[in-house]
C-alpha cells in the first residue's frame, strides 16, 4: 500500500490517500459502478445501434465491447487502488510534472460537458414526465430555467457533502435497490412488447449496413471509456485492489449490457416518431420507472463534477476540492441553460480517441508487474508523450480508413504494448548505490 507523499503534500489530488479513508469494500465498488452506469443517456446510445445492425450483432458488441470497457475500468480501479493516486496522479508519475496537465485540462473539459449533458437529460425527462403525466408546458423558456435550476440545485447540494458518504449511506443502500426494481420492471414490460411481436422475427432483423459490428463496438466501449480518467478518483479510496477492480467490472459490466439492451428493446417496440422518453412514459408504470431512473441520473452527474473537482485541485491546489466542485456546478448549470447539447455520437467516440490511447499508456507503464508509483522528477517523459499522441492519430486513422476493424481495440493493443517495452528499468538498491557514488 502506498504511502509516499507528492512533491507538495497540500495537493490533495497528487498525493496518496489515508489509509483511514480507504472505507470501500468490493460491495461498494459494485454499487457505485452499477449506479454509475445505469442512464438515460446509456439507452439512448443503445438505441442507435439498431438498425444501423442486426438485432444478433448488437447482442454480441453489447457483451463483448461491455466486458472489455468494463474490464479495462476495473484494471485502471485495481492501479488506483494499490497506488492510492487519482487519476491525474496517475498522469502525473505516467507523463511527468509538466506534460501531464494536458490530459488533466482535457479530462476537466469532458467532465463539464458530460455534466452539462447529464443536466440537459434530466430537464428533457423532467419535462416529457410533466407534459405528459400533468399537462405541464416545462418546454418553454420559464420550464427549460426552472427544471435547470432545479436539478443544478440538487447537483450543488450534493457537492456540499462528502463523497464517501454518499457512497456508502445513499447509493448503495437506497438508490441502488430501487433503480435495479425500475430495470426489471421496464424490461418486463418491453420484453412483452418485444415477444408479443414476434422475437424470432426481432433477432434474425439485418442491419442496413451503415455500422459495422467493431464499430458498434467501438461505440459501446466509448461510454465505459468515458469513465477511465474518473475510476481512480473514487477507487483510490477502497481496502484492495482486488475488490476495487472486481466490484468496479462487474458492477460497470452488468449496468452497461442492461441499459444498452434496453435501449435496443424499447427501439424496436416503438412508433419510429416516438422519442426514448416517450416510449418509456407509455410503458405500463414507466412512469415511476423513469422518475427513479431520472432521480438515479443525479449520481452521473455528481461522479463527473467531483472527478472535475479533483483534477481541478491537482493543478490549483490552493482552492479546495469542495469549493471546486461547487463552482463546476454552478458553471454546468449556466451551460446547461445556454448550449445546445447535440450530436452525441461523434462527442463520444472523439472521447475515446483521447482516453482509449491515453490509459493505453498508463496501464503499459503502470499496469502490470510491480511499477513505483514514486513521484517522477521528469516534468515531460517524452516516449510516453509521444506514444500518447501516436495513438490518437492511430485512432483516426483507423476511424478514416479502416472503421470495418473498430478503432477502440486496435488503438489499446498498439498503445499497451509499446507503453510496455519501452517502460523505465527499475534499478536495484545495488545499482542504485553504485549510481550514487
């Protein structure tokens, strides 16, 4: 277990959490990730796989790209949880002092527009709940303000509180039971639907050809990728590495097959004019269903302004990660008010083709064998730089010539193994003496 400090111990974000505040066990993890990746925003990403392809392609990337995004999360978990380091600690001894703050402001950047999306979504749903169930006009200037400001409100609140707690005495002892009864029952009332309509006619249904099966994967490993550079910032804080990383995949793993599947279901039941929101409310009770998975919503939004927070923290140390992450909320309840939040899919996979290379990397340098997790006097290592980039240009390149291969997986695999053979040689206590004199 670590116990090293940075460089400057005032740094909260660079330096390795308290043994005392190592309080989560392998069924915290588990409901934090389940909750985490339970969303609108997940079925909304799953109903764009049909018909884009067949009904027995999406099953398959739906398993295979949520195994592999979920497992790539519960490694970078276990690294943050043996090292005590968040994520921009892990930039930091991966890229150096200096370099690292690139990928730090980039991470803080995704948050606060994932944030903002998480905050748009919530709205949206608040608005269809009202309109339809009410007859409340929320859509007009005074609602879209109004439910803003609302849920901003209960964003802020949040943050006022401590991370820890919310984990362990709200997540998962009250939210995680009650979005996990709002799932079985919308996908009883789907599954219906779906069987009652013919299901051997749904799973033999061709695609139209316009996404391949490694790009709907690649896809589905966008949204657990989305969360590499936050998974440490909260596993750091578990009492092994074992149980951070196991809870984190199965826990990631289970929420991500479910939501996407249920997106895929509730697409292909529904009048092709029928938004995801819509569909839903028409369910049989959907509409306590969506309320609880709306109110469950909150929690995605709070895991990216406190990650926010806390990488703000790394690069100004002097503010708090308390007070940063009330100003981030603030700043996404403002931008929620005044951007248009659109076109999802290419802000999700350009995501990937930063992190997916970026934790390549890391996991390369850090992931395997017995790495020190020391902090590094280099401000620039230049080969994990350049490797970073390369992947990045990989990525695209792939997208742009090759999107019949996928991106995500080819782009990991180069990055992982370069990062690997080219990783600094530990010097023994022998060498290290005969370097000192």
């Amino acid at each position: 277990m670590a116990t090293m400090n940075s460089p400057d111990t005032g740094n909260r974000a660079l330096t390795p959490v308290a043994d005392a505040d190592r309080v989560f066990h392998w069924h915290e993890h588990a409901s934090l990730w389940f909750s985490l990746g339970v969303g609108l925003l997940v079925m909304q990403i799953g109903a764009y796989l049909v018909p884009a392809v067949g009904s027995r392609d999406a099953a398959i990337a739906i398993v295979l790209g949520s195994l592999v995004g979920a497992g790539l999360l519960g490694w970078t978990a276990k690294l943050g949880c043996d090292s005590g380091l968040t994520s921009a600690g892990l930039m930091h001894r991966t890229y150096g002092s200096l370099f690292a703050r690139l990928p730090v402001l980039l991470n803080i950047a995704q948050l606060i527009g994932w944030t903002t999306f998480e905050l748009v979504i919530m709205r949206d749903g608040t608005a269809a709940i009202g309109k339809q169930s009410f007859g409340l006009a929320l859509d007009g200037p005074g609602g879209i303000v109004a439910t803003t400001l609302l849920w901003g409100g209960v964003l802020t609140l949040l943050l006022a509180g401590s991370m820890t707690t919310l984990v362990r005495k709200i997540i998962s002892r009250v939210g995680l039971p009650l979005v996990i009864a709002s799932l079985l029952w919308l996908t009883w009332q789907f599954g219906g639907q779906l069987q009652a309509k013919g299901f051997d006619a749904f799973w033999a249904r061709p695609g139209d050809g316009s996404m391949s099966m490694l790009s709907a994967m690649d896809l589905v490993i966008a949204m657990p990728v989305s969360w590499l550079p936050l998974v440490a910032d909260y596993a750091r804080h578990g009492r092994s590495g074992r149980s951070a990383m196991s809870g984190t995949w199965l826990g990631y793993a289970v929420a991500n097959i479910w939501c996407y599947a249920l997106g895929v279901m509730v697409v292909s039941v529904a009048q092709p004019s029928t938004d995801l929101v819509s569909a839903l409310l028409l369910a049989q009770g959907g509409l306590i269903a969506l309320s609880l998975i709306l109110v469950d919503e909150i929690d995605n939004a709070y895991g990216d302004v406190y990650s926010g927070a806390v990488s703000a923290h790394s690069i100004k140390p002097s503010m708090s990660i308390r007070k940063w992450g009330l100003g981030l909320a603030v700043l996404c309840t403002g931008l929620a008010l005044v951007l248009p939040m659109h076109s999802l899919e290419p802000f999700l996979l350009l995501l990937s083709s930063v992190f997916v290379p970026l934790y390549g990397v890391i996991l390369g340098r850090l992931g395997v064998g017995q790495p020190s997790f020391a902090p590094t006097q280099r401000k620039v290592d230049l080969t994990a730089a350049l490797l970073w980039l390369a992947g990045v240009a990989t990525y695209h390149a792939l997208a742009k010539w090759a999107p019949q291969w996928g991106s995500a997986l080819p782009t990991l695999a180069m990055t992982f193994t370069l990062a690997w053979l080219s990783r600094p040689k530990r010097m023994s206590l022998q060498e290290l003496g005969t370097a000192k004199t």
